[in-house]
C-alpha cells in the first residue's frame, strides 16, 4: 500500500497545506491535484458532490502525490466506508460532539480488531498490494470541532484512540460561541476559542489542522503551529482570479462593464 504522505510529514513534524474541492468536475480536481498541494478535500457535506462524484474525482487526485482526502456529509459508517473503499486516503467528519461521536467515526475507518469498517477496497487496492494489513495505520480519520458541545467535550474529543486529527471549522465555530457564520476573523473571541482548541490538542499529542479562505489566514496558522491548514477553494480561486484580472484589465484599458446583475430583476 502507498503510504500517506501527509501521516508521515506529521511524524517528521512537518506542517501541510492543502486544498477544497467543491465543484463537481473532474477536470477541476486534476487540476488542483496538479499544482502541488499536499493534501486536497472533496466536501460532500457542503460542496455539489456525490459520492459518483468523488469516486470520479478520487483516481484524478490520487495518480498524483497530493493526499486525497473526503469530507463526508455525515458521521455515517456507510459513506466512510464506501470513500475509502473508492481510495481516499482519510476522512473529515463533520460536527463531531462527544467521544462516543469521535469512536463512531474511527471505528468505520478502521478493519477489526481495532474498528468496524467491512473489507472491500474495491478501488482502494490498487494503490498497491498489502492494504488489509496496513489500511489501519494508514487511513486518516479527522474529526471537525465546531460546535458547543464539542469545545466542552474537547479533552475527551482529543485522547480518542485511532483519531489522527481534529479539524476546525471556523464558519460553525462561531455559530458555537453565539456569533454569526464567518470564516476568516479577526474577532478576539473567535481567535482566543480557536488557540484553545489548538492547545488542547497540542497537550494530548494529536495533530491539529483549520480551514481557511484566504493566503493572510493560511499564513497566520502555519505560523503559529497547525499540521494541516487549507489555503483555498476551487470555486474561490477561480472567481478571485477572475475577478482581479478583470478588473485590472479594464481599469487599465478604460473600458467599462456593459452591464451589471443589478440589472436584473
């Protein structure tokens, strides 16, 4: 079995940086995959993807170097199961609360003795031969912190067995400290929740990652110690690039847009 690379930049103590699939494309995510980032997320909870969607997507990522990881759109055995049988190398599980949350969701990673999850890598074997015997070590399992009763629940969250990761989600972490949705903050509050759950998991040993939505955030993050950091989506970059080149090349040229959505009625 190939190894997971990001497992054993994690090991070296090396930090990863990584990016958000959203858009249902395949083409998209060769793309990405081919940029260089470490990691890359296909979101079934939020994004327009299915899982024949990701089974498409999973070969595009996984043919290059870069770690192809699903967020799942529920904390669901089942559809662990059936991603990591498609060749994900791990999981983000959404709006894990408690410790019996955060064993359901590594138990479904992992083969017996050490969890549930049935044998059928389907697609998965073809990253090479020994899967059964070393897909318990390899997979990852994460774990999203982003809600009240996880921040109360969050030492126990943290010494869960098998769990490689948590992951924090700073759009419903607000939500948990009664503020409005928001990614990217510099809200004092937020940022002191956000140190905190770094903390933690940094005193229980357990590799700690966070979504961003822009190269500023990133920046502050890897600085400041996370293993794993997103750096963008694919929808984002494409509409801030966009946007940017168009506007200069009307600023620069004189020319003014023909027509606007505010048109539109």
């Amino acid at each position: 079995m190939r190894p997971n690379y990001i497992k054993r930049a994690w090991k070296d103590g090396k930090q990863t940086v990584g990016g958000w699939i959203g858009t249902d494309a395949v083409h998209t995510a060769e793309t990405m995959a081919r940029v260089g980032f470490d990691w890359l997320c296909m979101d079934m909870q939020h994004g327009l993807l299915d899982y024949n969607d990701v089974r498409d997507m999973l070969p595009a990522i996984g043919n290059t170097n870069t770690v192809p990881i699903v967020r799942v759109p529920w904390n669901e055995p089942y559809i662990i199961m059936k991603v990591l049988d498609a060749g994900a190398y791990g999981v983000i599980v959404p709006l894990v609360n408690n410790r019996e949350e955060a064993e359901k969701a590594v138990a479904a990673c992992r083969y017996p003795q050490e969890g549930m999850r049935s044998f059928g890598p389907i697609r998965a074997a073809s990253f090479g031969s020994g899967y059964a015997k070393y897909a318990n070590s390899e997979i990852l399992c994460i774990a999203m912190i982003e809600t009240a009763e996880a921040l109360k629940n969050l030492d126990e969250i943290c010494t869960t067995p098998g769990l490689d990761a948590v992951y924090i989600g700073p759009s419903d972490l607000a939500f948990a400290i009664g503020q409005i949705a928001r990614g990217d903050t510099d809200d004092p509050k937020h940022a002191e929740t956000v140190t905190h759950i770094y903390e933690t998991a940094r005193k229980h040993n357990i590799n700690v990652g966070i979504h961003t939505g822009s190269l500023k955030f990133t920046k502050r993050f890897l600085k400041q110690g996370f293993d794993m950091v997103m750096l963008g989506a694919d929808s984002a970059f494409m509409s801030r690039m966009a946007t940017l080149e168009l506007n200069e090349a009307r600023s620069d040229s004189g020319v003014d847009a023909i027509g606007s959505y505010d048109n539109y009625t």
